[in-house]
C-alpha cells in the first residue's frame, strides 16, 4: 500500500462509517464507526501496512492545529461562558480527578487476579 | 475582503499564529499550560475581533483543517490494533479500569453540571470531556452540543489531568506504571498521554492505549445513551 492508498483507505472507512451513520441514525459519529470498521479490517487482513501506520501517526502527531477552527468558535459561546463557565471549569476539575483516581485504583486490584503471582516476574 | 483570497488569508493566518504558539511550547518543554491551541486560540479570537471578522466565514474558510479530523479519528485504529497483544494479555484489568473510569468520566461531569442546572445542550457536551479532542467534539456534534465548548472542556480537561495525575498517583502510592499510564490516558487523553511518556515508557504505551479504548468505549456508551434517552 503507498501513502496514497493509506489515504484513500482511511477516507473510504470514513465515507463507509458516515453511511452507516446516516442511514442506521445511531448517534455514532461517522468517523467513530469508520475508526471500528478499520480495526475490523486490520484484523481480517492481518498483516502490517507500514504506509497506514506512517498516515495515520502523521495526522494524529498534528490534531492540535486542526482544532484550531473550532476552538476559535468559543468566539460565539459567551453567553454559555458567561452562564455556566464557573460550573464547567468546577466539573472538569473534579470528573478529571476523580476519573484518574477510579482508573487507576480500579486497574490496580485488578491487575491482582489476572496476574496472580503467575508472572510475578515480569 | 475578497471572498475568493478567504481560505488562503485564514489559513495563512492561522498557520502562522499556530507556528509562533507551537514554538512558545516548545521553549516551555511542552508545559501543560502552554499548549499551542490554549496559547492560539485566544490570539485568533482577538483577530477576528478586531477585525470584524464573523466566525461562519472564518470555519468556512479553515475547513481544510477541520475535515482533516474526520481521517485523523479513523487511524487512531491502528494504535488499538497495534497494542492487541497488550489487550489480549491485562484483558481484564484493561476492560474492568476502562469501563469504571469512563463511566466515571461521564456521570461526575454530568452530574455536577446537572446540580448547576445546565440545560441539555451543555449536558451532552461535556459528557464526552473524557475522550480525545476529535472525538469529544463528534459526539457534541452528533448529540446536539457545541463541538466549539467540548475542545475547550476538553483540553482544560487534559490540562487538569496532565497536572495532578503524578502527584495523586504518588499520594494515593500507586506504584505500578501501567495502572498510572492507563488511567492518565483515561482520564486526560493526549496530555495524560504526553505526561505518562515524560515518566515512563510502558506509562506512555499504556496511556496511550487508554485513550483511544475510552475514545471508542465513551462514544458507544453516549451514543447507546442517546439512543435510549431520545
């Protein structure tokens, strides 16, 4: 597969997820489901696609410039900000924390039954 | 202005704003606070502003940018597939962590917005702050929120989290570098990401399956939801 292959690759899922999106009305976004749709398609061929690693890693090394249009939006979100702004920043902080805090607590009991000193080693 | 020189006056624009932020992070060692979008975005607003600019025609003129999202959120794929041995071997601490965690995610940041007395639009908009900034902004828009208010949640989100996981995963003695990579990867998607591969290899490798399972794992639960609520 050539870089422009992984291209047309990764637009053709998208174009397949947004069908199935539009049509099936799940509020999946289409991209999501073209995102499944690849890694159901990785596994049935099975074999590495150097190229699509190399695309894929290249426009996810740069999603930070491509938000940048939306973000630029807040522009006409003042009155949400202005309304609910002190409870977004509270509800970030505390969901954020919480959520490292449930994660990791969690994965560490139950790392204890899936290991259970059978690769105590490792 | 012209309208035909639109796209290439905003890009331009945006290019150059985004290069001159992007070089402060670098200067700052990739600060949290620092991040290029919180340093641009401010920039870019004042311009519009001051040049009595409308967003519509900013959006549309960038678009090239924001469509290259679609395409970006298809690879993230390859990482999952890429780390299968990874997942076949902790399926079980990986699958329990990811499930509490996102569920997590969703109602402490719901709730707390519905305690506020949010209306639904904000609701659903904050309800992806979990998953990586593409995705979080797809389910806003697919569940009728405003895709502009989730990135910024969500990279406040990330900076929060790229800031408190070591000294909480230290207070609460987690020891253990895929628990505490797994869960920044969770909780604080790329910026957990980029914190957990500042400490560790295997923190990173594991944050960074973290959050593209939960990208996956939170939009089928949103949009399941969806479904169910109507």
């Amino acid at each position: 597969m050539t870089m422009l292959g992984a291209i047309a690759l990764l637009l053709v899922f998208q174009l397949c997820g947004e069908i199935i999106h539009r049509l099936s009305g799940v509020p999946l976004p289409g991209s999501v489901i073209g995102m499944i749709l690849l890694i159901g398609w990785l596994a049935l061929t099975r074999r590495e696609w150097p190229s699509l690693t190399a695309v894929s890693g290249w426009l996810t090394a740069h999603l930070s410039i491509m938000f940048i249009p939306a973000a630029v939006g807040l522009i006409d979100e003042g009155d949400a900000l202005t309304q609910y702004g002190i409870a977004l920043v509270l509800a970030t902080i505390v969901s954020t924390v919480l959520t490292l805090f449930v994660t990791a607590s969690v994965f560490r009991w139950a790392l204890r039954f899936s290991e259970g000193g059978k690769d105590a080693a490792t | 202005m012209i309208a035909l020189t639109a796209p290439l006056l905003w890009l331009a624009v945006t290019f150059v704003v985004f290069e001159g932020a992007d070089s402060l992070s670098r200067a700052s060692n990739r600060h949290p606070f620092a991040h290029p979008v919180l340093l641009a975005t401010p920039v870019l607003i004042a311009i519009l502003y001051f040049s009595g600019t409308d967003y519509r025609s900013y959006y549309d003129a960038t678009f090239p940018l924001s469509f290259l999202l679609g395409p970006a959120v298809v690879g993230l794929a390859v990482p999952i597939w890429e780390k299968r041995a990874l997942i076949r071997r902790l399926a079980l601490p990986i699958g329990i962590a990811l499930s509490a965690g996102a569920v997590t995610a969703i109602i402490s940041a719901v709730g707390i917005m519905l305690a506020f007395g949010a209306p639904q639009d904000i609701l659903v908009t904050i309800a992806p702050r979990a998953t990586t900034t593409p995705v979080a902004m797809a389910m806003a828009t697919a569940l009728g929120g405003v895709p502009s208010l989730a990135a910024a949640i969500v990279l406040f989100a990330g900076v929060v989290g790229g800031m408190t996981a070591t000294p909480l995963f230290n207070l609460m003695k987690v020891t253990d570098y895929r628990a505490r990579g797994f869960a920044a990867g969770v909780s604080a998607h790329g910026f957990g990401t980029a914190r957990a591969f500042q400490v560790d290899p295997t923190a990173g490798a594991f944050a960074s399956l973290g959050m593209a399972l939960n990208a996956v794992f939170t939009a089928t639960l949103l949009s399941m939801a969806g479904l169910l609520l109507g």
